[in-house]
C-alpha cells in the first residue's frame, strides 16, 4: 500500500500503550501502510522521543494518559477525530505486569495490573465504539497466551484471561454493527514488559515487530472477514 497518511480518507488508528514494544512495532507499521496514528501512553517523554525516532511524522499525532481512566480515553479519542475526522481502528495494547503470584506476591501492585490489564481495553471500547460503528472498523485486543493457559499462582495470567473473554463478549455484541473483534495472544516476546522482572524468560522469544505483523495482518483483512483470534508463540515455548 502506498503511503497516503497526508490525506483525510486514509485510515487512522489508535493505539493505547503505543510508544514502546508491540504498540510501538504496530505503530511503525501502521504509519508505513499509510495510515495516520495516535498513540497513547503515560509518559510524555517517551512519547516524545518515539516521535522524534521516526522523524515528527504528520501522521502521528501522540496523547499522554493513562488507559485506565476513562476521561483520558475518552479525551485519546475526541483528539483523534478532531485531528483525522474519523477513526478505523483501535488497539487495546497497554499493559502491565507484577511478575508475582497470587499466594506469596505483593497485593500493592495488583491493583494497578487488574485496572490497566481490564479495565483499559473495556473502556477503550466503550469509548471508539460510536466512532467504529460508523467506518465499520476494528478492535484488537492485545491478550496473551496466559490468558489461554493457566500457570500457579499467575495472577498476571488471570487478567488475561478476561481479555480473552472480554474479546468475545465484545464479538458478540458489535459484530451486528459490523465492527470486528480480533485477539492476538502472543506468547514471550522481548519487549520493555520484562524489564520489573530483572531479566529476560529463557528460550527463543518473539519480537514485538513479529506481533505486530500479526495485528496488521488482520486489521488488513477484506471487508466482511473478521479474524477473531490469534495465538503466537515462538517455536519451542512449550505452555
């Protein structure tokens, strides 16, 4: 496709958590294709420095806040239909994890996981939903394969379970607008998430560009298929 982000009918996507790892990878990708972006995150600086590596495009426009409260959410979303006059996609990638278990980890933490984990992606849909509705658009939620596959203690894992089923609950409901619903799920990948776990999981990982080939892939599938779920995992991971 060839680049087409200076014009108002080129396709625009949101994408929470989007100035580093998947989101950033999907980001790129994006703008590459021609679409105009934003990109949420909590860190201005970092989404400062994201637009300056790929050089102040026009297509991109970036939001500080924070995808768990619902007035920031709402606010990513009216600033992008003010700037590109409609929106295609949206991409529930923001999230976090306390690398802890539910019987010995620190309930500090678990609060701030379960609201940005959960909450986030159901607030950015009731948020883009009237939007979607009418470029017949896409969500995509970025799960994981702990949402497919429990582990001890994995509280972690427990939220993403609910993405999994909060991405088809959503189906269910938008699918008669003809909105569409994909899950990506991937399994270990090398991102910044592992950075509060002090070290990299063993094995051959993922990288955030290989995810994101995955989440393009099916936002650029033909009108009227709708890819509901993915689940990546890198040869030899096992779970």
């Amino acid at each position: 496709m060839s680049n087409v982000s200076g014009t108002s009918d080129s396709p625009v996507a949101l994408i929470t958590g989007g100035g580093s790892g998947i989101g950033a990878a999907v980001a790129r990708q994006l703008l590459d294709a021609g679409y105009r972006v934003t990109v949420t995150g909590r860190g201005e600086e970092r989404l400062r420095a994201f637009a300056a590596e790929l050089g102040e495009p026009k297509g991109l426009l970036t939001v500080a806040g924070n995808a768990a409260d619902y007035d920031c959410v709402r606010s990513a979303v009216d600033r992008t239909l003010d700037a590109y006059g409609r929106l295609d996609t949206v991409v529930a990638n923001a999230g976090t994890a306390t690398h802890d278990s539910v019987a010995e980890g620190d309930p500090a933490g678990w609060t701030d996981m379960v609201l940005t984990n959960v909450l986030g992606p159901a607030l950015l849909i009731r948020a883009s939903i009237d939007a979607l509705k009418e470029t017949r658009g896409r969500i995509v939620l970025i799960g994981s394969v702990a949402g497919f596959v429990p582990t001890p203690g994995n509280i972690y894992g427990a939220t993403k379970w609910a993405v999994t089923g909060l991405a088809e609950n959503t189906r269910r409901q938008v699918t008669e607008w003809g909105v569409g619903v994909t899950l990506i799920a991937p399994g270990r990948v090398e991102t910044p998430f592992w950075d509060s776990y002090g070290s990299l999981p063993p094995g051959q990982l993922l990288t955030a560009d290989q995810i994101a080939d995955s989440v393009v892939w099916a936002i650029g599938q033909p009108a009227g298929v709708d890819i509901n779920t993915v689940v990546v995992r890198p040869l030899g991971q096992p779970n």
